[in-house]
C-alpha cells in the first residue's frame, strides 16, 4: 500500500494461453541475504527440496493419472 517491495515473484503456473493461474513468491526478507551476496561476487546455492520425484511413467506403472509426481525418496539431511 505504500510502494514498498514485499517479496519477488519465482514462478506461475499455468494452462498455456491462460493469464490466470497460481502464483508463486518468495518474502523479501528471504530474498535480501541472497541479493547481497550474489552483489558481494558470492555464488548461489542451488535450490532443494530434500526429495526426489519420479513423474508419469512412474504414476502410471501404479495406474495413477500421469499428472503431477511421486515422491520416491526424502534426503534426510534435506529442509
């Protein structure tokens, strides 16, 4: 309401042609650190999730709709 950057989009999905879907973002507050040291000449850690996905070959060997994925297996050490 004032102006001020809350948070930077990642990521829409969306069905092709569409201007409406669902949005994702992440809070400035998680952002600034990672902005900072990409501009201090740091690298970025790749992203992770702590798991592994197998996507619709796999679903349908279970006879489940090829949409979405099936989580296969956690990292333990993962977030």
């Amino acid at each position: 309401s004032k102006g001020k950057l809350i948070g930077l989009n990642t990521a829409v999905v969306q069905k092709a042609g569409a201007f409406a879907g669902i949005g994702f973002a992440i809070p400035l507050s998680v952002a600034a650190p990672v902005v900072d040291r990409l501009a201090s000449g740091a690298t970025a850690m790749p992203a992770s999730l702590g798991a592994t996905f197998d996507g619709a070959k796999t679903l349908g060997a279970f006879g489940l709709p090829p949409e979405g994925a099936l989580v296969s297996s956690v990292d333990a050490t993962g977030p």
